[in-house]
C-alpha cells in the first residue's frame, strides 16, 4: 500500500497546452514530457456497494501492462486529496478478485461477493506526464505533473477530462499547492474535488454527487485556531464542490448555495479580531470581494428574473476561464494549511487564537450584538442596510457553531436574524420598511439576543 497526495485542476485544452510550455515547469522539469494511452475500466455491484464505501476499483491498461488498482478515498479539499492505493501488476485484463484480501479491503464490505463486481464505466485518456523537481529550503521536493485528457463514459452518457494532476513523490504537502498558486496566477486552473472515478458514477447519478463535506465536530473548549481551521476547510471544500457541480448542470439553486459559502466565509475571516490581523488575510479578503460584488447582484436578481437565471450559466463558464476563482481557492487553501494569522500575530492575538471557543464565541456574539443597535433601526429602518457585513458576522458562527453555544432557542435566533438580513437585502418601498421595523422588534425581543445585550 501507498498512500497518494495529489491534486487535481480542471483546465480547458488550450490551458493544458499552455502548461507545456509554462516558464515554471520548464525550469523544473527534470524528465520531459512522456506520452501514455492510458484505458481504464472501473467495478462496482449493482448496487454500487463500492462507491457508498468510498472505495474505487479499476483495471488499467498501460502500454501491455495492466494494473489492478483499489483506492480509498480520504481526506479531499479544494483539489488537494490524501488517499490510500493498493497496485497489482498483471498478466492479463481480467479482475483478479483473488487480490482483494483483508489487508486492503473495506471492513463494512466483508460480507460482499466479489463475483458480483463488474464493469461500470471506463475513464479513458491519454496522459503527458513529467517529473518536476526543485530545492524547497533544505529539503527537495519531487513531483508528477500529469495532462490529462480523454473522456468518462457510461453507458451512452460521457464528459470529458481536462485537467492537470499533481501528485506529491516527495517533500511537504504545501509544496503541491504553492506550486499549483503559483501556475493558476497565469493560468485559469480549477480546483477539482472529483475525482475520475466520482464523475462516472456522476454519470449514472447526477445527484449521487455529494455537496456537502460532513460539519466538523466542535467542542467549547476547542481553541480559536482549530476551530477556524475546521471551519475554513469545511466552507472551502463545500463552495468547490459547488462550483463543479453548477459547471456540469447549471441548476440555479447551486448557484446560490455556491456564493453562500463565499459569503460565510469572507464573514469568518473579518469576525476573528486579533486572532487573525488583517494583513495575514488581506489577498483572501480582496479575492472574496471581487467575487462576491460581482456574484451576488446576479443571484439576487436572478430570484426574480428568469432571464438572469438562464444567463448564469455562460457568465460561470466566464468566470472559470478567469484565473480569480481557482487563485482563491488555491491561496485559501494554503492560508489554512499553513496558519497564517497566526505567524507574526502580537501576544493578544495568540492569547485569542487559544481562547476556548465556547467563550470567545460568546464574548464576539455579545459584541457585535450591542453593536448592531436594533432599537436604532427599529426607528431607522432605511439604514439597515449598512449593517448587512454585522449580521453576517453574526450568522456565520450561529449556523456552523450553534452546537457549542449556551444560549436559549440559538436555531430560532439563527433563523429570525436571517430574515432580518434577508430584508435588509432588499428594495425600500413602505411594506419592506414596515417588515424590517417588525423583524428588528422581534430578534430585538429573543430570550437569547437579550442574554446577548446584558
């Protein structure tokens, strides 16, 4: 068994012949570029017991060679993905179930017949792959640089693979995002958190794609620091996988959800004070902007609108061939991979940065709660507007760390204070400013905004 740390960019043809020639690459390319027809055919049962497993089987034919390959899938986020592959070299192209004993097969498929695997969709393409090496500090880090590009196809259904691979042979982790950074500030590159596999049973199943990475477990006494990197890894992965799956079918609602966790996650990181100084943030925060005042006119009028709505689609594929996107995720993903706000932060902000959540979440929740003055806009309501960026400061931790929070009926505040940003989204006319005066009364008078203001 080894274990594979790779990433995966989605790219356009030309992006892929651009990469040939990248001044980056041709520096550190240490090998030149091989040519590989590279022809897979993947397993599951009927039932597609493999794949609820999170196990992918394949048999790969390379030149003659053929490999039997069995992978699990681990941890995956923006791209960036850990997994353990077991490889058999043989004879010939026939599945050798023989080969799937205890030591790599899962546990929850133990009682599985083997003889009811069979072939499900094939991922066949061809492959330029290169070594590239360079000298990171001390230490040298090696790596495969793979363009891929051919097609999935189930059954009469297919989609094609573009996409540059990198996959770590050796040195640190974080050497495989700086260099993908690095790549995508020229080049429009795309975090892909599918794998080849998870497209062709995409395929079969449009909707058997998940969406959503499964909410980390928060603790009160968790500090700061490890509860914004749950958080962010969480937010991040959610809006990539958001991103591919309103690329391959356009449905409106992704769209939404998608700019959501931008917004959250601009919201996270302006929440966190001295824990986090604004300098160590300051490229996230510019990227974040420039995506969100672009995106979120759009989805709001495309509530309304369905012309907006039917437009979206060709202004996403826009946006993907911009470098912005995949730079954001790229750059995000190697500010929580490295802590940044913490290097360089003042003794306050490490004392922040180990504060239990559960107290410091409270004291952030009652700041900003007698900040916002809801009596003011109880009598203002025209103004309520201004305090959209506070409210969803506020939201934020409410929705992802609710659980931790010793406050009375905190879903029903989450909920009620959403209307109220929600409403201060919208147009004034007199019946919008008779609602937000209501809605401002009633967070105003929750058990829990009023343990909040004390």
């Amino acid at each position: 068994m080894q274990k594979e740390t790779e990433i995966k960019l989605r790219a356009s043809r030309e992006t892929l012949l651009a990469l040939r020639e990248h001044p980056l690459l041709k520096k550190r390319n240490k090998s030149g570029w091989s040519r590989h027809e590279l022809f897979n055919q993947y397993y599951d049962t009927a039932e597609r017991d493999l794949a609820q497993a999170r196990v992918a089987l394949r048999l790969r034919r390379d030149g003659e060679q053929f490999i039997q390959t069995l992978k699990s899938r681990g941890q995956s986020v923006a791209g960036l993905s850990e997994r353990n592959e077991w490889d058999w070299y043989l004879d010939k192209a026939k599945l050798d179930i023989k080969k799937l004993g205890d030591d790599c097969w899962p546990a929850s498929l133990a009682e599985l017949d083997k003889k009811t695997l069979k072939p499900i969709f094939t991922t066949d393409f061809v492959r330029e792959k290169a070594e590239i090496a360079w000298g990171r500090g001390k230490t040298k880090v090696v790596i495969e640089a793979a363009l891929d590009l051919g097609k999935v196809k189930a059954g009469k259904q297919s989609e094609e693979i573009c996409e540059l691979e990198l996959e770590l042979r050796q040195g640190d982790p974080e050497a495989l995002l700086e260099l993908a950074a690095e790549l995508a500030a020229d080049l429009p590159l795309m975090p892909c958190d599918i794998s080849k596999a998870e497209r062709g049973y995409r395929l079969q199943d449009a909707d058997g794609y998940n969406l959503q990475l499964p909410a980390p477990a928060l603790d009160p006494t968790m500090p700061l620091d490890e509860a914004v990197v749950a958080l962010g890894w969480q937010l991040l992965g959610n809006s990539q996988r958001l991103a591919e799956q309103y690329r391959f079918n356009g449905r409106w609602k992704l769209l939404g959800e998608w700019l959501q966790q931008l917004i959250e996650l601009r919201a996270l990181l302006g929440s966190l004070g001295q824990a986090a100084p604004r300098a160590s943030s300051r490229d996230l925060r510019e990227l974040l902007d420039a995506l969100i005042q672009d995106w979120r006119p759009r989805v709001e009028a495309g509530q309304d609108d369905e012309g907006v709505r039917k437009a979206a689609p060709a202004q996403f594929a826009e946006e993907l061939g911009q470098t912005r996107w995949g730079l954001l995720s790229l750059k995000a993903s190697l500010w929580l991979l490295q802590r940044s706000w913490t290097e360089g932060r003042n003794a306050r902000g490490d004392r922040q940065g180990a504060a239990e959540l559960g107290k410091w979440l409270l004291h952030l929740l009652a700041e900003e709660a007698k900040a916002l003055q809801l009596p003011r806009y109880q009598q203002q309501p025209e103004d309520l507007a201004e305090q959209s960026p506070r409210m969803e400061r506020l939201l934020v931790w409410l929705h992802l760390a609710r659980s931790v929070l010793e406050l009375p009926e905190v879903d029903r505040l989450y909920g009620e204070l959403a209307k109220l940003h929600e409403l201060a989204r919208q147009p004034i006319d007199e019946q919008a400013l008779e609602m937000r005066v209501e809605q401002a009364h009633l967070v105003w008078t929750l058990k829990a905004w009023k343990q909040l203001e004390k």
